[in-house]
C-alpha cells in the first residue's frame, strides 16, 4: 500500500507585544508536531498585515496592544482575511467581558496567558477544524453582561456631564491627593461645604466611594492623572438609579 501522505501543520502567528512572551510560545507550540509558528508580530497592526499576507490558519492575538488594540485587529482579520481563525489571549481578570469582546469581533475563542502550553495546543486544533471553544450558554451570558456594563456605561458618561466645575475640581485635587484640609483651604470653603460637594458628586454619579467618582471622571477625561489610565476602569455604579436634581452647595 502507498504510504498516506501527513496532514500539513496547521500554521500560525502569535501577535504580544512582549517579544519575549511571543518567542517563549512559538518555542513551546513549535514542539507540536501538527503545528508551526510562521511569525512572532508585537502589535495589532503587524498582526493584520501578516494574516493578510501569510493567510495563518490561526492567529493567538494578545488583547492589549498599543496601536491597534487586539479588539480591532481580530475584527479586522476577521472581515478581511478569509481562512484565518482569530483565538484572544489575555491577562485580564475579568474573563466574562473578554470573552463577549473578543466573540464580539470575530475571535473563535478567548483563553488565558496561564493556560498549558497542552491546552493551548488542543485550542489551535480546535478552531482549525471550526469547533467553538466555548458552550453557547457561556458565551450568551457574556454578551448579555457586555451588554450590561455597555449600557450602565453610557447612563454613567450621562451623569458625568451633571457635575459642575466646583465639583470637577474637586474631584482633580482629590485625583492629585491632596488631603481634605488642603482642598477645603485652597477653595476657600469649610469642610462642612466640601463634604456637602462630595456626597453630591456621588449622588450625581450613582457611586458608593470618592474612589469610583474620581475613576469615573478618569475615563471619561475629565480628571487627569499620570497614575491611572482610562482604560479598563472597573466603576461599582448603581444601575439605573433615578437621578435627582441636586443643587450645588455655594461656595
């Protein structure tokens, strides 16, 4: 009998933005015998440009990159390379949201940085023969939390525009750190009228802590600190609370 001829390895571009991440994985699937690295790709852009001209059977896209983030590059593989199966590795805690983001662009499958090299492996072959990688109950309670904090969002970014100057500068000293005293002295005003602007901040914003109004006016940019960055704020925001008309304390 002829002998059967073996199955190409199923190809694939890892796209981090930590080389060293990218280098150690290739190492590790290279040791596969049905899979090959073709490429190592350390940001969105380059992820895109290599599907588009090596045509992958997968690409493993790390979710945040700077440029284009992993999000947009999986849409945009997804849209315009035909044959390219897109699986999202991520660090983040959060694992529900990234997972209904990631569906949500296009991505076969969503895991995490700390999955078995085995795992991973298992993964590859399963979204090379077209198999989802998650049950569908999974993935629609994701898209139904995604839709969730979607729209607890857009009620948030609402009430952020009820806050007066006074308050916003309030909330910029506090972001800043200085302590209540300094910011009562500075302002001009008591404490008993700074504690009065606190509390309507947080009653405008629907949140439970300075801390979540001062990370709220971060994401939506108007507190600014070299400390923290919008992205990926997690707000503890009452869900759509009626918002009473709270009038700014004088002074």
């Amino acid at each position: 009998m002829p002998a059967q001829k073996s199955r190409p390895p199923i190809t694939v571009v890892i796209a981090d933005d930590h080389r060293s991440f990218g280098e150690a994985l290739e190492i590790a699937l290279d040791r596969e015998d049905d899979l090959r690295v073709i490429e190592v790709v350390t940001d969105g852009q380059q992820a895109i440009e290599s599907a588009a001209k090596e045509h992958p059977d997968i690409v493993l896209m790390d979710l945040q990159m700077p440029g284009v983030d992993g999000i947009e590059a999986t849409r945009r593989i997804h849209d315009e390379t035909a044959g390219t199966a897109v699986i999202v590795l991520s660090g983040q805690e959060n694992d529900e949201i990234a997972l209904a983001r990631a569906i949500q662009a296009g991505a076969r499958g969503y895991l995490r940085k700390t999955e078995a090299v085995s795992g991973l492996a298992d993964a590859i072959r399963q979204a090379f023969r077209g198999e989802p990688l998650h049950a569908s109950s999974e993935v629609e309670e994701s898209l139904r939390r995604l839709r969730r904090r979607r729209a607890q969002d857009g009620n948030l970014a609402q009430r952020i525009e009820r806050l007066t100057p006074r308050e916003l500068e309030i909330l910029q000293r506090m972001a800043d750190g200085d302590t209540p005293e300094t910011i009562a002295t500075e302002l001009g005003m008591s404490r008993h009228t700074l504690r009065t602007h606190t509390q309507n901040v947080l009653t405008k914003l629907g949140v439970h802590s300075k801390l979540d109004a001062i990370l709220a006016a971060i994401r939506y940019g108007k507190v600014h600190t070299i400390d923290i960055t919008p992205e990926d704020l997690e707000i503890d925001v009452e869900p759509d609370i009626v918002l009473p008309d709270v009038a700014p304390d004088k002074g």
